[in-house]
C-alpha cells in the first residue's frame, strides 16, 4: 500500500493570470526602466509567450530602441497587441510580436522619424544626417519585422507624400502589419508529477 504521494509542483503557487506587459502613455525616458523590470518579471513565471498590450501616441526613438533590445534578448515569445492605438513608436513597437493582434476598433498609424536640430550649422547637419539613418533604419526594421522588403514602409510613406499612415485594423491585416483581428484568449496548463516513495 502506499504511504506518500508527492507532487513536485506547488500547484497553489501557480500563477492564475499571466503577466502581461503594459505600455501605454508617452514613450518616454522613464518608459525603458519599467519597461525591462516587467519583461523580466514576465520571463520568471515561467509562461510561455509575453503578451505586450500597447496602447499609445508613441514618443522616442532612442526608448524605442532599447525595448526593441530587450525584447530580441527574451527567452520567450513575445506577442504584441493593440487595443486603441500604437502609432509611431508605439507602430514600431507593435511590429516586434512575432503574433501581432489588433483589436476591431483600434489603429496604428506609422511615419518617419521625426527630429528637430538647433546651434552651430554643422552640429546642426550632424543631427539632420543621425535622424535621416535613424529614418531608414527604423523603417527597414518594421518592413522586416512583418515579413516585407527592408524599403516597403519608407516607400509607401515616400509614395504618399511622406504623411503619417493611419491603418484599421482590417487594412493592417491585409499587409501583414497585423496577424490577428480581435483579442487573443490566454489559456494556463499546469501539469503535475507524482512519485511513489
């Protein structure tokens, strides 16, 4: 007869929800430190795939780079979704999931980088040069990341008149910018081992 079985999880410790990755408000300085701590956060439970839920009008370009870091170093899937908005770095950002899931009513609005430039003539051609690669790197990143030619977005956007493009959720799916219409279900599986002592 047996005297013990043990399991060698805590089922009660399990997580109930997953961690889920918030980025909404300005993309600002402050948003890289909150940004790693969660991602790392995420990465510890165990889950399988990060959801990053985005909902912003976007902001800088150098913060945006340092996400686009952290999430290329994750161990995990990283899923992206939009409920409201992602537009300019927020657009960007929304291009890292390797699923990208776009709520019905939302919208993502890409562009060229924007800059500005003051003091000495020459500082000032610097800069203008450091944005204008800046430009076109970012753009080829987002062309790649959904599976185009590196020159897809900077096209388009060139093609229209260099303006912001402003996308629905049916129009990003039908060019890749988006893998999903609507909101993804997460589901949790715990599986547990039992051994006779």
């Amino acid at each position: 007869m047996f005297t013990t079985i043990k399991s060698n999880i805590d089922v009660s410790k399990a997580p109930t929800k997953p961690k889920i990755v918030y980025v909404t408000g300005d993309i600002a300085e402050n948003t890289l430190t909150a940004f790693r701590k969660d991602m790392a956060e995420a990465a510890e439970t165990g889950q399988t795939t990060i959801p990053i839920a985005i909902d912003t009008y976007g902001g800088y370009t150098d913060t945006l780079w340092g996400m686009v870091d952290i999430i290329k170093t994750c161990p995990v899937e990283v899923v992206t979704i939009v409920n409201g908005k992602a537009m300019s770095a927020g657009g960007a950002l929304f291009t890292c999931g390797k699923r990208r899931y776009c709520s019905p009513k939302s919208k993502i609005m890409i562009h060229g980088v924007l800059g500005g430039t003051q003091g000495k003539v020459e500082d000032m051609k610097v800069s203008v040069a450091e944005s204008s690669k800046n430009n076109t790197r970012l753009l080829s990143f987002m062309s790649q990341n959904i599976g185009k030619d590196k020159g897809y977005f900077k096209k388009m956007i060139m093609s229209k008149g260099n303006t912001n493009q402003y996308f629905s959720a049916t129009q990003a799916k039908k060019i890749g910018l988006a893998t999903h219409i609507g909101m993804p279900t997460f589901t949790m599986s715990v599986t547990a081992n039992y051994f006779v002592e």
